[in-house]
C-alpha cells in the first residue's frame, strides 16, 4: 500500500507536471502568435505596432541610407555626425513637403538638423568632387558649433518666398520673405560654405570664395534676392493701386488659365456635326465662356487681348 507521504509527493509532481505543461503551452501559443502578428505586420505594411515591419511613416522619418560607411568616414573628418540618404528613391519627410511649400527649391539637396539627415538625389558616396562639396556644405548646416540664431531658421526666407509665390505675391508676405532672406537664410548659408571651404583640400574639391566679412557667394545671393523682395513690397505698399494691379493681374492669370481651356471646346462643339446632340452642352459652354470675358474685362484684359486668344 502506498502511504499518506507517498501519495502527497505524486499529488505534488502531478500538479508540477501539469502546470509545466500549461506553461510550455502558453510559451509555444506565445511564440505562433507573436508570428502570425508579425506576418500580419509585414503583409499590412508595418502599420501594426510592435510588430518589426517599418511602417510608411517610420520609412519617410528615417529611410535607410545607402553608404553608412561615408558616414562614418566623413564623422572621423569632420567631427560631424550626420546620415546621408538619396531622396529620390527613398522620400523622406522634407522632400514629401519642401516641394508643396517651395516649387522653386523644394527639390534641392538639404540637411535637416531635427534628424541629422542629408538629403542628395543620386547619392553615389562622396565619388564625384561636386557631391564631396556637397557633403560637406550640408554637414556644415548639422555641425554644432558656431551657430547663431539665424541657423533654426535657415529656410524661413524661401519658405516665406513660396507661400508668397501661391499666394499670388502679396506684399506684405514678399516683404517678410525678403527680410528672412537677407538676415536668416545668407548668414547660415555663409556658415555652411565657410564649413566647405575649411575641408576642401581635405576632400579634393575645389572650395567656396569666403570673403573677408565671412560672407559667401551664395549668401550673397541670397542678400540680393531678399533686398529685391523687400523693395519691390514697399514699392507695392506706398502705391495700393498698382498692388491692386498686381493682384489683378495675378487672378487674371488664373480665369485665362480656364478661359483658354474652354475655348477649344466651345470652338468644336459650335463646328460639331451633329448640332441638336451637343447645343445643351454647347449652351453651358457659351454661357460660362460669356461670364470669363465678363471676368477678364472687369480685371483689366483688353478685347484685343481676348479676340487673340480666339483666334489661336
């Protein structure tokens, strides 16, 4: 007969077998689940948290760069650190929104300091003397040292200049423009090429001219940009009636834009063939094409203007 011991030392093992094999279970279900999620996660496009797909946001914050090791030569150079990536083919952040708020240079090479991040469209790793210039302008705006303030808003004027440029170039927006230009946007541009012309021989490339005020080329360009800005908006603000001309002109472009469209149409609905299957669309056309000359003579477009456009 088995005794009272005996039979409390099974009672203990059974029960440890049985828990030990619920947790090898659980452990097993753990494991198949945490799988299944994760092939969830790759087959969504990595919108699932925590299931190792980089999502779509998280490739447009930080894309894979394609030379890490560029990078880390160029840190061991420079003392800067920064990652370099080619924007063309992996769209980072900047470039999914600099191009909407700036047509003119939105699709430029830039660095953004948020990220540490070199954006250059067809990066090939530094192998040409124009991108190892290049490299290291843009390592000059990431580098820490010897910013002002003008450095957080190194971009300020030609954001300012685009908003302006969709906004049918209001004076008061070009005059902020202006002044961004030639007090944020030169002077960090000046920083940046003093920073390529201090790693030009270094690099094998041919390095900016620096001027003896530190001023750049570049930066100087940009002077001269905003100055014009500046005084064509306070020319506009002392006379509103040629500022009203302006804007008139500029929403005059936009009613042509349509006017031009349309007038093809109407020329071939009039010519059709078959009249009585087109005249109600014929009659919408006419109609809307009466009220864009109206619009166009209200804004100044002379009939001479518009008889032109007719005829083309």
């Amino acid at each position: 007969m088995v005794g009272w011991k005996e039979k409390e030392v099974l009672s203990r093992v059974s029960v440890s077998s049985f828990f030990g094999g619920v947790q090898r279970f659980a452990g097993q279900a753990a494991v198949q689940a945490q799988r299944a999620y994760s092939q969830l996660d790759k087959a969504s496009g990595g919108w699932l948290p925590g299931g190792g797909t980089a999502s779509p946001i998280t490739k447009a914050v930080f894309p894979p760069q394609p030379f890490p090791k560029r990078s880390e030569e160029l840190k061991r150079v420079t003392g800067v650190e920064g990652r370099f990536i080619d924007p063309e083919k992996t769209p980072s952040l900047v470039r999914r929104v600099a191009p909407v708020v700036a047509p003119k240079w939105g699709t430029n090479d830039y660095a953004n300091p948020l990220l540490n991040e070199v954006g250059m469209s067809g990066y090939t790793g530094g192998r040409t003397e124009q991108e190892r210039r290049t490299e290291i302008h843009e390592f000059g705006h990431l580098n820490p040292k010897d910013k002002g303030l003008y450095s957080y808003f190194g971009v300020l004027g030609r954001s300012l200049q685009g908003l302006s440029n969709a906004t049918g170039n209001l004076p008061l927006v070009d005059l902020a423009a202006g002044m961004a230009l030639q007090h944020t946007d030169a002077p960090e541009e000046d920083r940046a090429e003093r920073f390529a012309q201090k790693f030009a021989e270094k690099q094998n490339y041919l390095g900016p001219v620096i001027y003896k005020d530190g001023a750049s080329d570049y930066g100087n360009r940009l002077r001269r940009e905003g100055k014009e800005l500046t005084s064509g908006a306070l020319t506009r603000m002392a006379n509103p009636f040629g500022a009203a001309s302006a804007i008139n002109q500029q929403r005059s472009k936009l009613v042509l834009q349509e006017y031009d469209r349309l007038t093809p149409l109407l020329r071939s609905a009039i010519s059709g063939n078959d009249a009585t299957a087109v005249s109600a669309e014929t009659i919408k056309l006419r109609n809307r094409h009466s009220e864009l000359e109206k619009q166009l003579r209200n804004l100044g477009v002379s009939d001479d203007e518009l008889m032109r456009r007719l005829s083309q």
